[in-house]
C-alpha cells in the first residue's frame, strides 16, 4: 500500500530536481545547492544522485525508483530521503 509519506510529498505525483538546484558530484554521491535559499543537502548514495537528476523523465516517484534500480527493501529509506528533499525545495512537484 502506498501513502503519502509528509503533508507536502507524494510519491504518487510527478517531480523534478529544482532549476534552482545545482548537484556537483563527490566520490559519496553528490552535493545539493539551491542557489535561492543558499542551503546545502548531502545526496549520500550515487543511487540518490541518479534518482534525483532522473525525477522529471518519469510519470511518478515509484516509476523513478523503479529505473534506477533501488531495491525494494531499500525504498522506505529512499522515500524519506525524497520527502526531506521535496521539504526543503530540492525537488518540487512538476
């Protein structure tokens, strides 16, 4: 069964990275800078950097999970990371 996971994300819907968000890669994964709010996210996993850079070529959240290849034990950790990212403005809904 799948829920919405905060009162703002909603892995059901379609979102993309931020045009306000710049991602440099690092050996952990890769570094989150929003340019409008000058905040800094870690994407600690290369999986993470992959989901968040391919969020607007898929339908929904589940469907980008999916392309990426993140395990299914794996996908509540990932959701939480997403929703604290949808939080703070690094992905929005498209």
């Amino acid at each position: 069964m799948r829920r919405l996971l905060t009162g703002v994300f909603d892995p059901d819907r379609a979102y993309r990275c931020s045009p306000r968000v710049a991602l440099r890669p690092e050996p952990f994964g890769a570094l989150a800078y929003d340019f409008g709010t000058r905040r800094l996210s870690f994407l600690k996993t290369k999986i993470l950097v992959e989901v968040v850079r391919t969020l607007g070529d898929q339908p929904d959240v589940h469907t980008t999970l999916d392309a990426a290849g993140v395990p299914a034990d794996q996908r509540p950790a990932y959701l939480a990371a997403l929703a604290g990212l949808a939080d703070n403005g690094t992905i929005e809904p498209r």
